[in-house]
C-alpha cells in the first residue's frame, strides 16, 4: 500500500506532484487523478467502475468508506467503539491538547500480490482477520486506532489517554502483533506478515471533524509522516523505531542501529533503530501531564502577589512589584486583570509608557502621563493647558505656585520656571521638578490610593528612572503601588529594597494556553484547529492571540450552533508557523490596509493621522476607512478621536513585523517622507495644533533614511538639548547615533566636517559619565579627522581632552604631556579659550604630580588669560581648583573664597560639574580643615547630589572621605566606617588611581579593625606606587598618620611621615609640612618624650596651625599635650 495516501496525499503518475486525496485532477500538471478506494485504499484508475484489489463498486459513492469504518460489520475490531469511558472522553467539549505523542504506522506485507492470489471476498476475510489480531494488542496496550487505511494501521499512544511509558507500550505493541499475525490461521497456504514504524514527538491532537462516514480525528505534526517513513524502512516482521523513542524506551528492549536516513519530508537525517526483543534491563520514563484549567489563565500566583502588595499599599505601606518576561509572555495582561480585580475598589490609577524611540528623550514617559490625567489634548494651545494643569494641581488640594510653575517647565512648550529660580542650576532646577512631581504624587495618594504603573521600562530613558529611583525611596510611607514591566535584559537599579519584589513570568501551560485561544475567539474552536495554534504558540500568550484572530480570519470557519466548525478543508489556507508569519498573513488578507499598517509602523509605536495621511497622500476618506479596518482587526487602537486622532500598535511586535516585512528600500522611502512631514510639521509648531517635533525624532526618521547630512545636525541638537537639561546619559546616546550616520558616508572633508563636532562633544560627554576606554577611543578618532583638515584648534581640544582624561586614571607622565600640547596647539591657533584651557590642563597635570605650587601658579595664569579675554564659561571650574590649591598653601581665607565665588559663577553658567568641583572637592576640603564642619557637611551633600545627578561617580569617594572625618569629629564611628567603605567600593568601581587611596585613608581613620586597618593602608602604599592624582598622596599620607596616631603605632606614623616628605621634596608646601610636623611631634609625645624642646615643637606647630586657621588638626594634638605634659600644657 503507498504511504502517501495513509498521509492524506496522493502522487499524481505524470508530473509526481502531492495531491489530497480529494482532488479530481492535479493540482500541478492538471491532469485527472485516479480515485481511491474507500474500502481497501487501492487506487482506482480514472473510467473503472469498479475496485481492482478488491471489488468495491465505486459507483455507488453512498457505502461508508474505510477510513472511518472497518472493512466488515461482521467482523469489526472493538477498539474502534472503544471502552463507554474513552468514548466519553473523546466526546466531551475542550478534549484538544499538545501532546508528546507516540504514533505507531503497521502495514500489512505484499497486500497487493495478496489482491492478485485471492477472491476479493476472501481478501475481505484476510483484512479483517489481521485487523481483529493488531486491534487486540493495540487495545492490550492502551492505543488508539485513528485510521484505518486498507491494509494500513495508524495508531496513537498517548492520546487520548496517555500513560507515563506510551513508547514503551507502543514497541511492546508492535512485537505482540507480529507475534499474533504470524500465527493467524487465516488459510492453510497462506503466512502473513506485517512492517512496523513507531515514532514520538510533540504533535497536536484534535478532536472530531467531519461527521458520519467523513467523520475522522486528526494529528498535526511530524511524527505521523515519521512513523509511515520508518515503517518503510521496516522488514518483514520487524518493528524500527525513531532516535527518540530509542532514547525513551532505554533498556526495555534489545536494539539493531540501522544508521542514519534521509526520509522523505523529514528536514534532518533521522537515526533508525530495529527493535530485536525484549531485553532484561529495565528503566521507568515518567511523561508531563498537563496542568488543569485556571479561571485566570495561568496567573493566580501572580495576580495574588499583587493582590497582597495591594494590600499592603492601602494600609499606608507601598510597594513595587516588577514583573519581568520576555515579550509577549503577558506582563501587560497580568496587569490589566489585576486591575480589574480592584475595580470596585476606591483607588486610582496612571500609567508610564516607555518608548524604543524614546529612550534618550527626558521624562517623555512622565509628560505623556501628565497630559493624559490632566486631559491635555495635543491641539490644546499652551493657555488652555496650563489652565488644566492649574485645575488639577488645585483639584489635588496643593497650591498651585508650589507645583504648577515647576510642572509646566517641562511639559508645557516655552514654559519657565519663576524669575527667582532662573539663575539656578540645572540641578536645583532639577530638584524642584522632582520635589513638584513628588508632591502631586504624595497628594493623589492622601485622597486614596493609587496605583503607578510602568510599561516596558526596559526602554525606560535616563531621566525617568532617576525619578522612579526616587521615587522607590520615598513610597514606603504612601499608600501607592508601583508596578512595573519589563524585559528580562533590563537591569534595573533600585533592586534590594525591602519593599521591592521582582517576579519572572514564564510561558503558559498547555490547558492555560486552550483556555485563552477559547477566549479570545468568543466560541468553541474545532480541536483539531485548536491544536494547531496551541503547538505552534508555544505557551506565548502574545503569539496565541494573534494566531487565533489569524485562523479566525482566514475564512475558514464558519459559526454553527455557537461553535466554529471548519466551513471546508483546511488544505490551502496556510496557518503561520510564527507570530510573524500570522501577522503577515493578516496583513497579505488586507491588501490596501496593509501598506496603511506597514507605513504606520515606520512613523512608530504611535502615530497620529495627519502625518499618516501625508505620507500615505491617500484622502481623509479613505485613510479614515482603512484605519478603521485595523481597528477592527485589532492590529491598532485609538487614543484620541479627530480632528487630532492618534493610534497605537496593540502590540510592539505587531508594530515589529509590519516594519520589517518592508524591503530596505521601500523602508528608507518612507523614512524619508516621514522625516519631510515631520520638519514641515517642527517649522510651522507655533501653529495650532502643531507640537515641537523633537529633533531626536526627526533625527531617527533621517537616519533610517539613510540622510546622514541631515541627520547628523539633529542628532547633535538633541545631544546639546539633552545636556542642558543634565540628561548626560541620553547626550551621549545621541551623538553615538549621530556618529553611525557619518560613518555610513564615505570618507570627505564633508564627513569630517560633520564628524568632529560630534566627537569632540562625545568625548566630553563620556568623560562626565567615567567611560574612559570609550573616550580615549573617540579621541583617536578625533585626532585623525582634527590631522586630516588641519585644525589646530581642534587638535588644541583633543589634546586637553585626553589629558583631562589621563588625569583621573593616574597617568602622570601622559596627563602632563596631552596639556603641553594642547598649548602648542591653542597658540599656533591663536585661540585664548583653548591657551586657557590648556594652562588648565597644566594646573591638573602639575596638582597631579603633587606639584602643588606649579599647579597654583597654572590656574593663576588661565584666570589671567580669561579675565583678559572674558572667557566666563572657563572660569568657575579653574577659580574652584586655583582656591582649592590655595589650601595647600595655607592661605585658606583666599582658599575659601575662591571656591565659593567658584560656585556662585557655576550656578550662574548653568554648570553643574564645576559647581560640584567648588563645593566638594575645593570647598568641603577647606571648610573641614577650617573647623566649620557643619558648612562643610552642606557643601559636601550638595558636591555629592550633583555627582550621583550628572553621573560622575569618581568624585563621590573624595567627598565621602572628608564626610568621613567630619563623622569622626562629631563621634559617629559607626556611619564613618559605612561611609568610608563606601569610598572605597565606588572607588574600585570607577578608577582606583584617581581617588581610592584617600578612601583608603579614610577607611584606615575610621575602623575599629586593626586588620582592615593595616590592609588599608598597605593597599593604599601600593596604588600610590602606580601612580596617583596628587590630592590622593597628601591625603591618604594624612588620613593614614592620624590612623596609626590614633592607634599608637608611633613608627608607623613616622614611617608615613617620612613617606610624605620624600613625596613632597620636589616641592614642598606648606599644608604637608605642618601635617608631617603634627605626625612627628605627637609621635615622639606618644612614646613618653616630653623634654621641653618636645614640647616646645608641639605648642610651635599648634601656634602655626591656629595662625594659619588649620583648626581641623588642632584637637588632636592639644589631646596629645594634655596627655604628655599636663601641667606644661596649662
């Protein structure tokens, strides 16, 4: 008998082609097909009346056909009607499921020659008799019969009942009916012989389709066509199983390895294998059971821990919940169904929404939420929303000059702050927003409790997740749950916090997976259409909703009696194997609509109907009608109506897969008339209803246009708009997009000319953010394209970067080396600002080397050149490094006044990194040493704020060092030592040249731990030996003195001593000297050394110290005269 007709399919014998086996004629070549015979599966040949195997009367097209009805009522095999039990449950509603099933294909050997020996009506007898013997052993073993095919066999173990040892069973089968046939006494001259395939694998089983004599159950997969294929392999009397079922029968049975083959519509060589017999080893295969039907389709677990932390939240405890899961495992409708779970509840609700093409553009999650509680429409002028924001802030019972002037500046075009609050920082200016912002929050939670939700923070942007980072500090006492989504690459910075908890979702389980595919399609599905789509979804609830309105779709279904039923074959409508194929095919189904959707998708996630209609120069009318189709189909939702309506994609992925069904071309054509539409749109904003068009955008429109020379500008101007807002982070994102476009152009001096400016600001980006590998790499590159045009100046720049850059990672020789360059260059340019600049650089490389003096005098001589030429701009940072070397020079009057007029001219510029300069590292040094602690702690915090603000973490060691101290002064051992260690850990993390020794000093002061102690200071010795900045020497040199002082290590603290005199010997200062001094003399007091020129040292060096207003070091040795001379001391 040919297999391809137990597979359903016919081979026509002119032109070989596949037919199913209802086709009339070939569907290749055209040709007419002969017809099978329903009663043993012979082909009839096209004009025959009757069957040539066995007689059947083809004629007559009313008796019942074999497939679906054993040859002889007379003699029937029981298995078919099966136990009441079996019968009931293939019966029953909802019996489709994914199974791992084994299938078993037994042929009857040589039935055709068998058809030339025999009467047919004996043939008849034959068949039966084989039929009655397999049927017994079948149903020994618990299998199914689902077809017969003439002298074919297909049987299913696994389905509908499965066991844990179905493989096992169904080779136990296989040799039980060669046993059997074998010995049938059908006829004295006649031994009958049987070929036996048996395969496993994960297929679909469906339930009934068709009825009376068409009625018939189906298996979708592979592993049928793999058990008809081994079965040819198969000799007389012999079963041959598949690799799997091998790997999973083990040793029950003894085997022959037949080797690899190639099957026939099997994609990888399969390795066959010839069961020989039983064997005496045994081994217990345990299969899966499919888990019941949950009433919310998988996720009471996580629906209940939401539920908990609901409760919590109402109780005045707040909460985070992140649910984490690759996309479309269903994060989005966990929530949704949290939410209505509540919704009888008193509470309300806001939700974030991240975007992939905002994830470098500040707050615009924030903003979309304000506009959409406040009912802000995008026509809305700029009156009329600050009316609304006015109503709400008011509604929330705040006053409204505390919040709404603060709010309005960041989400309302052309808004300001109030005159007073201009000419700060953009980081106090930040902090008002984020204090305004809170306050809304704080105030919508007094009237009840809310919920926060956040949608795909994994595209969250920089700016946002600071907000959220503050915000997850300060929930704890409000009633508000937060809860976010997110992919599982995101990793998100507020986890271990006692009231975060983070869940990871994982795929549905097959009966959850039939439950929602029921739901969504509102009515019962044929199960063989079922399984399909729950095989080929994969427990994806995403991919399970939109295969199912694929299927739905197609037309194939029709609805009978409150159910689907198939409204014909299923043969030719193809039923995608992915999500993307599904997607495709609804659109392919969509004709006009789908170019709608494919262009859509390149504007973005959301889009809105004028640009749509723009680019898609279609009427009103009729864009209208074809958005309305995507409506109905789901593929889109509406956000707002006309004459403004806006749309989003239901899903990203469907977004995904309309985008990239388009050819690259055709891609960059509409990116292109995009990118038109929209600078139309950013020259005409001031008109109504237009907005500003962020130049990030536009920026990406041209890029995947491939329009780097109009890109490149954009993306620039969204960098510099993104640094005067401090969104550093998303600064440098912009100009590294701006960088892929120029490098796609071929190299020119038009490409150079757009390059360099984009480098040049890179670099000083990834210099704020620490990414010193990343900016030295830019700079070579900047250095080639400065040497191709010949540009001093720039050349003057790169240089002074990469010495700025060489300064925090300890290279003394190369620090000092990029600044003499830079100064050659800044002079061969004529250029005051970048010669400033330079002697700027200079000071760093000279302060660097412990040169202190030098240094002095190279910041005093770059405030004379920008005096000379009002270079405002370079001032604040270079006034703030020459007080700061003045403290070493114990002119600490000047020294203080330098660095807080350093600070008053950073908050006038607007910069932030200067300002945390002169507060911290300049000015909380000399308010310590000054004795004003409490000013000192102030101006530390501050310094400290703006660090961990504009992401330059490899200052905040530094300033917790001196916190450390002041700890220490006021007793608080405990938060010294946590401090300290906390120096030394973000030190290790950012660079342990530029300031880890002075953590380490500090660590060495504050620990209690004679161990942790020691290590401090000798891993401090040695990073000091690979070369330091100079502030890191003289201070862990100090911190490390007082420390053995402190614990009466007196020739450790002579050693140390003497260590910082060598270091200074190029150049003394003073500030050193009278530490060394201090160190010496308390030393010598410390080991019982009290004659009268000991003491006379001590009371000089305390004289000096109070002349000179070094009050920090003072107590310490008036502790020590005390202690050593008591009444000298008087």
């Amino acid at each position: 008998m040919s297999n391809s007709s137990v597979l359903g399919v016919s081979s026509c014998h002119i032109c070989a082609a596949e037919n199913p086996l209802t086709n009339k004629f070939c569907g290749g070549c055209g040709t007419q097909l002969p017809d099978t015979c329903p009663s043993c599966g012979s082909e009839i040949p096209a004009g025959n009346n009757f069957c040539g195997n066995c007689g059947f009367d083809a004629r007559n097209t009313d008796q019942p056909s074999a497939v679906t009805t054993p040859v002889s009522e007379k003699n029937q095999p029981a298995v078919r009607d099966g136990a009441p039990a079996r019968e009931a449950a293939l019966a029953r509603e909802g019996a489709a499921e994914r199974r791992h099933l084994t299938v078993m294909f037994c042929d009857l050997a040589d039935s055709t020659e068998l058809s030339g020996q025999l009467d047919p009506e004996d043939l008849r007898d034959v068949i039966a008799a084989y039929q009655s013997a397999a049927a017994a052993q079948i149903e020994k073993w618990g299998g199914y019969i689902a077809r017969y095919m003439g002298d074919g066999i297909l049987v299913y173990f696994g389905y509908p009942q499965a066991h844990e040892d179905d493989p096992e069973r169904a080779v136990h089968a296989g040799l039980d009916i060669i046993a059997k046939v074998n010995h049938l006494d059908v006829r004295p001259d006649l031994a009958l012989h049987v070929r036996i395939g048996v395969a496993t694998g994960v297929v679909v089983a469906g339930d009934i389709i068709g009825e009376g004599a068409s009625e018939e159950r189906v298996v979708l997969g592979v592993t049928p066509n793999l058990a008809a294929r081994l079965q040819s392999l198969a000799e007389y009397d012999t079963v041959v199983i598949s690799d799997r079922t091998h790997r999973l029968t083990g040793g029950f049975f003894d085997y022959e390895d037949l080797g690899p083959h190639q099957l026939k519509g099997i994609k990888d060589p399969e390795n066959a294998w010839r069961v020989t017999g039983t064997s005496q080893t045994t081994s217990r295969f345990e299969a899966t059971t499919e888990a019941g039907l949950s009433p919310l389709v998988g996720r009471e677990e996580e629906i209940s821990l939401l539920l908990g932390r609901w409760r919590q939240c109402k109780s005045g405890e707040g909460q985070v919940v992140m649910l984490s899961g690759e996309a479309g495992v269903g994060k989005s409708r966990i929530v949704e169904a949290f939410c209505r779970r509540i919704e009888n509840e008193d509470h309300g609700t806001i939700t974030l929404s991240c975007s992939p093409f905002h994830s470098n553009t500040a707050l615009y999650p924030i903003i979309g939420c304000l506009e959409r509680v406040m009912n802000i429409e995008r026509q809305d002028p700029a009156a009329l929303r600050l009316q609304k924001l006015d109503d709400f802030v008011s509604a929330c019972g705040l006053e409204t000059d505390d919040i709404v002037p603060f709010v309005a500046s960041v989400m309302i075009e052309g808004a300001t702050l109030p005159e007073e609050h201009l000419g700060g920082t953009p980081e106090q200016q930040r902090r008002l927003v984020w204090d305004a912002l809170l306050s809304l929050l704080e105030a919508q939670t007094r009237q009840r409790p809310l919920i926060m939700i956040g949608e795909d923070i994994h595209w969250i942007d920089p700016s946002t997740q600071e907000f959220c980072s503050l915000l997850i500090e300060r929930l704890r006492d409000l009633a508000l749950l937060l809860v976010l989504s997110t992919r599982p690459e995101y990793q998100a910075p507020w986890l271990g916090h006692p009231h975060v908890t983070t869940f990871t979702l994982n795929r549905l389980s097959r009966s959850d997976s039939e439950a929602l595919i029921r739901g969504i399609a509102g009515a019962g599905l044929p199960d063989n259409v079922l399984n399909q789509i729950i095989e080929r979804t994969d427990g994806v609830p995403l991919f399970a909703e939109e295969l199912t309105k694929t299927v739905l779709e197609s037309g194939s279904l029709e609805l009978f009696e409150g159910n689907y039923r198939l409204a014909g074959k299923m043969q030719g409508i193809e039923i995608p194997g992915s999500l993307h194929d599904s997607l495709m095919a609804r659109l392919d189904r969509m004709a006009p609509v789908k170019e709608v959707a494919q262009i859509a998708a390149v504007i973005g996630r959301q889009f809105d109907e004028d640009i749509l209609a723009e680019v898609c120069q279609l009427d009103l009318e009729s864009l209208r009608a074809a958005v309305e189709q995507l409506i109905e189909a789901d593929l889109i939702v509406r956000q707002s109506l006309p004459p403004s309506a806006t749309f989003q994609f239901k899903h990203a992925l469907v977004q995904d897969t309309a985008y990239e069904s388009l050819l690259k071309a055709t891609r960059q054509r509409y990116h292109l008339d995009v990118a038109k539409a929209l600078a139309a749109r950013r020259d005409g904003h001031d008109q109504v209803g237009h907005d500003q068009v962020p130049a990030e955008i536009l920026a990406h429109h041209y890029s995947e246009a491939q329009a780097p020379e109009q890109a490149v500008p954009l993306w620039k101007e969204a960098a510099n708009r993104a640094g005067e807002r401090w969104a550093n982070a998303e600064a440098v994102g912009h100009l590294e997009r701006g960088l892929e476009m120029t490098a796609s152009m071929p190299q020119s001096p038009k490409r150079t000319a757009l390059e360099l400016p984009l480098l040049l600001d890179l670099i000083a980006g990834l210099r704020i953010l620490d990414r010193y590998p990343d900016a030295l790499e830019a700079l070579e590159k900047a250095e080639v394209a400065a040497t191709t045009v010949n540009d001093d100046e720039a050349l003057a720049h790169i240089h002074y970067m990469r010495g700025n850059i060489y300064f925090p990672m300890g290279n003394l020789d190369g620090c000092l080396h990029e600044h003499e360059q830079a100064q050659q260059f800044a002079r061969k340019a004529a250029s005051p600002a970048m010669e400033a600049r330079a002697l700027s650089g200079l000071g760093d490389a000279w302060f660097m080397r412990g040169h202190l003096i030098t240094a002095h005098d190279s910041f005093q001589a770059c405030l004379a050149v920008v005096e000379q030429h009002g270079l405002t701009q370079i001032e604040p940072v270079n006034r703030a490094m020459y007080g700061h070397s003045k403290l070493y020079l114990l002119e600490l009057d000047e020294a203080l006044k330098n660095a807080m007029m350093a600070a008053e001219l950073a908050v006038k510029a607007g910069n932030v990194r200067a300002e945390m300069v002169a507060r911290g590292s300049s000015g909380g040094k000399i308010l310590f040493d000054r004795g004003e602690y409490q000013e000192a702690r102030k101006q530390l915090g501050l310094a400290l704020d703006i660090a961990a603000k504009i992401g330059a973490r490899r200052f905040e060691p530094v300033n917790l060092a001196v916190l450390t101290q002041i700890e220490l002064v006021e007793g608080n051992r405990a938060k010294a030592v946590d401090m300290a260690r906390k120096a030394v850990a973000i030190s290790r993390e950012t660079g342990i040249r530029f300031a880890g020794p002075l953590a380490m000093g500090a660590l060495a002061m504050a620990t209690d731990s004679e161990e942790e102690r020691r290590l401090a200071i000798s891993e401090g010795m040695a990073v000091l030996e690979q070369g330091c900045v100079g502030h890191s020497h003289i201070w862990f040199y100090r911190n490390a003195m007082d420390a053995l002082l402190a614990a009466e290590n007196w020739e450790g603290a002579e050693a140390i001593a003497d260590a910082a005199e060598e270091y200074i010997s190029p150049q003394p200062i003073p500030w050193m000297n009278i530490i060394i001094r201090r160190a010496r003399v308390m030393a010598s007091m410390g080991r019982g050394q009290v004659d009268d020129q000991t003491i006379s040292e001590a009371r000089q060096v305390l004289d000096d110290a109070q002349e000179k207003g070094f009050i920090a070091i003072i107590p310490g040795l008036k502790a020590a005269l005390s202690r050593a001379a008591p009444s000298k001391h008087q």
